[in-house]
C-alpha cells in the first residue's frame, strides 16, 4: 500500500500533467505537420480605387445683422429770447422744444418704437407667407412674437415724469432770462 504522503505527490504531479496536456494539446490540432506555419496568403489584387472626391465645405452661415446702433438725438437749439409772459402760456415755444426734443435720451424706450415697427412687419410677413389656409391671426402672432421688442408702451410714466419736471425748472429758468412782460 502506498503512503499517504506518496498518493499527494501522485495528485499534484497528475494536475501539472493534466494541465501541461491542455496547453500542449489545442496547438496540436493547429499544426498537421511539424513545419513551420506559413503567413496567410494576401488577398487577391484590386484594381486601385479612385481617390474619394471630398465634398466642398458647405458655404458659412451668414453672420445675423449687428442690432440697429441707437443714435442719440442732436441737442437742441438754444431757446430764443422770450417774452416772460410766454415761459408760462400753455403753448409756449420757449420751453416745450427744450422739454420735449430730448425725450428720446432721457425715455430710451421710446427708441424701441422703430424696432417694434420692423419686428411685428416681418413677423406678419412671415405668419402670411406660412399660413396656406387663410385662417391665421397674424396680428397676434407678431403681438405676440415682439412683445419684448414692443415694451416702449410702459414708458409712458417715463414720459410724463420728465415733461413736468422739464417744464417747472425751464420755466423758472425761463423767467429768470425773459426780457418784457
């Protein structure tokens, strides 16, 4: 009988064989000779291929057209030498040029009137050219579309504040340099 020390090395030796058999194994059925293996062959000639022709690159996009520059409205001309009894009359020339020229830089909303024009014409553009049917509100749509654009309506409150306070200092003023009554 043999030892039990003996039956170990038995089945450590049977697991390196059994181990060196499956990688020793696979490669024989690879190789059905002893030569060595030969590199594949190259795959069959081809005519060569015309070079790929590229497409051109598609034409840039158009840069959008820079925002219309708000241009300041010329200062107004020196008030001429009035009457004092014109610095107060309803209609008088002396200060309503002086109050009302300026609005446009003091009330900068007001500029917006021109852009709201052109946002709500190309909008209704748009909105008629689309719409097929006839059907299409295209006066809301562009109320709608440019109603940011078209805000300068709150600035009525802007309007206002500086004609009456425009009119009380320049009448003051006015009366100050009015030569008669």
């Amino acid at each position: 009988m043999a030892s039990a020390g003996s039956a170990g090395l038995a089945l450590k030796v049977a697991a390196v064989v059994a181990v060196l058999a499956m990688l020793v194994l696979p490669s024989f059925g690879r190789c059905p000779s002893l030569k060595p293996a030969q590199p594949p062959l190259p795959p069959p000639a081809q005519a060569p291929r015309p070079p790929a022709l590229t497409p051109p690159p598609p034409a840039p996009t158009p840069a959008p057209p820079p925002p219309e520059p708000i241009t300041p409205a010329p200062a107004p001309a020196p008030a001429p030498r009035v009457s004092c009894g014109d610095c107060y009359s309803v209609g008088s020339q002396a200060c309503y040029s002086l109050c009302i020229a300026p609005l446009s830089q003091t009330c900068g909303c007001l500029l917006v009137q021109g852009r709201c024009d052109k946002c709500k014409t190309a909008e209704t553009d748009m909105c008629t050219a689309n719409c097929t049917d006839g059907g299409c509100d295209c006066g809301a749509v562009a109320d709608k579309a440019c109603g940011d654009t078209c805000s300068y309506n709150d600035c009525s409150w802007c309007v206002r504040g500086h004609q009456q306070g425009c009119l009380t200092s320049c009448r003051s003023e006015c009366m100050s340099k009015c030569n008669g009554p």
